[in-house]
C-alpha cells in the first residue's frame, strides 16, 4: 500500500515539475497519468521486475477511485457558494450549460458509435 | 456558566478546527449515497449534487464563509490529484479493448472537443453573455486546471471558468445516463467516452461508478479532450469572430 502510495505520488510530481519546466498547459496530474501509464506497461506481467508494486498500484488505484466522487464535493460546494460571481448572468450560464454539455454529450456518443463500427470489434 | 453557554463555546471552538467540516463533507457524501441507492439508482439524485447541495446548505444556514470550510476540505481536495494518476490502472486494464477502437476514440477526441467549443460559442452568442464570460465559457467541458490555463490565454477570467467547468461537470454527471437511455444509446465505450469528454473527472467519477469499461473511455477521454482543447481552443478562438 505505502510503496504504491509512494509511486502514485512520485508520479504526480514529477508531472508537476514537467509541466512547471517546460510551462505546458497540461497538468501536472494528467502529466503523472501518462507516466504511471507507462510504468504499468514497462512492467507488464511479462517482465515482472516489479510485480506486487505492479499489483499494489491497482489495487491502490481501484480503491481510491470508488471514492473518486466524493473528490468533487469540496469545490463544487466552492461553486454552489460563489455562485454571487454569475450576477445577473446565471440564467445564461445554465442555458448555455445545460443544452450545451447535453448536445455535446450525445454528439459525442452518436458519433463514437458511428466510427465504433469501422473499428474490429470486440 | 449555563449549560447552552457552555455548547455554543464548544461548537465556536470545533467550528474553527478542520476535523468538523472533514466529517461533515464525507457523512454528507454517505447520506447523498444512501439516498441515490435507497432511490434504485435514480439518475437525477446524483451522489455529487445531493451531498454539495447538503454542505452548501448547512454552511449558509449557519454562516460559514467557504475558506473556513475548506480549512478541512482541503485534506479531501487534495486526493483528487494522485486520484487523477490513478486513472491509468482503469486504462491499462482495459488497453486491448481501447486499442481496438482506435479510430472511433481519435475521431470523437477532435470532433467531440470542436464540436463542444463551437455548440457553447454558438449559446453564449443567442443568449447574449457578456464577452468576458463566454470566453471563460468556451474551455469549459475540460478538466478545471487545463481550463483555466486555456481560459487565460483568450482573455476569459479563470476563477469563473474554475465555476463554469465544475458546473459542467456536476450537469453531465447528473444527467448523462439519463439522456444516453433516452437516445437508446447502450454501448458503453461510447457512453463512457462521452462522459468523459463534454463533463471531465466528475462525469468520470460517474461512468467509474457505474461500468469499470465505460469508466475506462471516460478517463481516456477526459485526458485526450484536455490536450486536445488546450491546442484547438486557442486557435480556433481566433475564427470565432462573435465576440
């Protein structure tokens, strides 16, 4: 638990240090994802250097991702108690949100589907 | 000294400690749990929105100011970064299945994320926002951090955009797997990728709690349209002539 804990935040620093380095957009996190990506597929069942860090960090990731929601529930009260900042505006902000992230996602679905077919399928 | 003395002093002393807004944020999470099964998985009574209407609602009734509640929230704030480095176990596990639908998944990146720039361009400019807020507007269906980056850069103001995005996210979240049974779209690569892109890691969260595959595409997705936005948004913008 406490190595992949270890490995897990190793990762997201050494993302933080490459996106304050080279001033990139993408965060830090996203950053880290890409590199425990990587160490997970360095060490695929078949190599087997690190096979219980290997096991460690999934079971490590699973658990901390059931809770994953709850993450949200800090700045979305921080949403719900600034929401003073859309005065006057709020009405628009949830029409364009609203119908917006709709469209989006059904857009999104449709045309995922529609390529889905191109690809060999499972 | 009375006795309601004595608990108002106790209360003013665990009010100000960061323990009594940590249990408060996670019993409500539980109860907003409890309810959303108690309710057979009704999509609308999101986990998410139930538990921040619960804590929101008790800070404004007993006239909290929100950095003391984050005082305590922080610890629970902070897991959202390694939890972020952990969205790579879901995609390696489900790496053969990915793979195989590769075309599908570039495709709806690009197409997905322009498509959710121009559809909030397009609102913004009927329901007539002002210009400051439609350019925060604009990077809103990705993560928070890379949103407010890209915000910056065309001259929104990123704190409204760190508010929009969340509200995004919240929006997509509660809804989308009502919208998707609507539409009768059931393959789950397809619902989980578009979680993933129009509403980041809390549609995430929420494809996660549902299939372990959908929640696959959704952290994929919500990766893939972060990039993507951070590149196309600045160029498109310069086409976008409307504002």
């Amino acid at each position: 638990m406490l190595k992949a804990a270890f490995l897990i935040l190793f990762l997201q620093l050494i993302g933080e240090f490459i996106q304050k380095y080279f001033e990139i957009n993408i965060p830090g996190p996203v950053i880290g994802l890409v590199l425990l990506l990587g160490f997970l597929f360095l060490n695929s069942p078949k190599r087997n250097h690190f096979k219980d860090l290997r096991q460690q960090v999934i079971q490590t990731s699973e658990s901390l991702l059931g809770y994953l929601s709850l993450l949200f529930v800090p700045i979305g009260v921080g949403v719900v108690m600034h929401l003073k900042l859309l005065e006057g505006q709020l009405l628009g902000v949830i029409a364009v949100i609203v119908f917006g992230t709709f469209a989006t996602m059904l857009f999104t679905a449709v045309l995922f589907h529609l390529f889905n077919r191109k690809d060999t399928d499972e | 000294m009375n006795e309601v003395t004595r608990l108002y002093e106790i209360w003013v002393y665990l009010q100000a400690e960061p323990l009594f807004w940590l249990t408060l944020t996670v019993g409500s999470y539980l109860l907003a749990d409890y309810i959303y099964r108690a309710s057979g998985l009704f999509p609308l009574l999101n986990p998410v929105a139930i538990s921040i209407l619960f804590v929101s609602g008790s800070l404004i009734i007993f006239d909290i100011d929100y950095e003391r509640y984050f005082s305590g929230a922080k610890f629970i704030h902070f897991l959202l970064g390694p939890a972020t480095v952990a969205l790579a176990v879901p995609i390696y596990l489900n790496w053969k299945l990915i793979s195989a639908k590769r075309i599908a998944i570039i495709s709806s990146m690009i197409l997905g994320s322009i498509f959710a720039i121009l559809i909030t361009a397009f609102i913004s400019f009927i329901v007539q926002l002002d210009p400051t807020l439609a350019k925060s507007l604009l990077p809103r269906s990705v993560t928070a951090p890379i949103a407010m980056g890209v915000s910056e850069v065309i001259g929104g103001e990123p704190s409204l955009t760190a508010i929009l995005t969340v509200m995004t996210g919240i929006v997509g979240a509660a809804f989308g797997t009502f919208l998707f049974d609507l539409f009768k779209i059931k393959n789950m690569a397809a619902r989980g990728f578009a979680f993933g892109l129009a509403s980041h890691g809390i549609g995430t969260a929420r494809a996660l709690t549902k299939d372990k595959k959908a929640g696959a595409f959704a952290a994929l997705a919500m990766g893939l349209s972060g990039i993507a936005t951070a590149i196309l948004l600045p160029l498109l913008f310069h086409f976008l002539d409307i504002f």
